[in-house]
C-alpha cells in the first residue's frame, strides 16, 4: 500500500491496473506488477554480485585501502572498510546521476 499526502484539488483514483494518483496536474500511475518484477530484478542483481565477491573473485584493493578500520586479536577481529564503502558510495551516485539524466 502506498501512502501518500493530498494537498487540496489533488485526485487519487485506483483502476484496474493500477493507482492513478494526480499531483498538481501531473499524472503519476503506478503499475504494482512493475514494481513487484523491478524489486525482484533488484534482488537478483544483489544476490549475483554478493555471491561473486564472497566466492573471491572481488578486486585485492577491495576492503584493504588506507582508511580501512582493521583490529585483530588473538581470539577474533574487528572489521569496518569506512574508506571503501566512501568509494563505493561515490561510485554508485556518480553512475545513478548519469543514467538519470
């Protein structure tokens, strides 16, 4: 269910296909099966990329970078790659502005 905040003179009507929401006179119709198949497709993609690190074939310079928070004990060890989950986010919203647009 999506919730959302009318302002006075915008509409909401539900059709058979999906909610049609009008939002200061624009049209914004929202398809569930869509978005169902996308969150899917997006889960997918998630769980390939995660098994292909895990298996090892991640770049060396992947988690060891200057910046890295890397404590080891003899009975256990902390671990935190605040240096390359930066880049990662860097990476990401450079690419996500590009294919936007």
């Amino acid at each position: 269910m999506i919730d959302a905040t009318f302002l006075e003179g915008d509409q909401r009507s539900v059709g058979s296909t999906g909610d049609q929401i009008t939002i200061h006179g624009s049209v914004i119709t929202i398809e569930m099966r869509e978005i169902g198949k996308l969150l899917v497709l997006f889960g997918t993609i998630a769980v390939i990329l995660g098994l292909i690190l895990w298996s090892g074939f991640a770049p060396k310079w992947l988690g060891r970078l200057p910046g890295d928070i890397r404590i080891e004990r003899a009975h256990g060890g902390f671990y935190f790659p605040i240096v390359t989950c930066i880049i990662i986010s860097i990476v990401l919203s450079l690419l996500f502005s590009i294919f936007r647009r």
